[in-house]
C-alpha cells in the first residue's frame, strides 16, 4: 500500500496508524486527516526523530506491515 491509499479512507487509516505510532495522540491524528506532510511533522515531534528517519520508516511501514 502508498500513502495514497491509507489516506484515501483517513477513518480507517488513522486506526492503522495508531497502532503502530502509539504517541500520536487524537488531536494529532485529527490534524493529520491523511495529508503526509502533517504526518511526518507530527511524528519528528512526538518521536524525536529527523524528516528523513520517519519517512524511512513510514516507506518501510508501508511497504510491509500494510502489503
């Protein structure tokens, strides 16, 4: 799965989402409503971690945990 398509049904999407970036709380994910950039801005915050690490894992995390 791509981006695209988790943010294409957000509500479903977020619950994915959830569990795997468990720091991410409701207000996050409401700010988020499936538009990528807000994600990886919200993660780097919440998870300390640098632009290019959170896409690493969110590339990885895509293409494994929601093939």
């Amino acid at each position: 799965m791509d981006w695209n398509g988790l943010s294409g049904d957000w509500v479903q999407g977020q619950e994915r989402v959830r569990r795997r970036w468990d720091k991410l709380t409701d207000e996050d994910l409401a700010y988020i409503a499936g538009n990528r950039a807000h994600f990886v801005a919200r993660v780097q915050d919440r998870y300390q971690m640098t632009r290019e690490e959170v896409e690493l894992h969110l590339k990885n995390w895509l293409a494994t945990e929601m093939a």
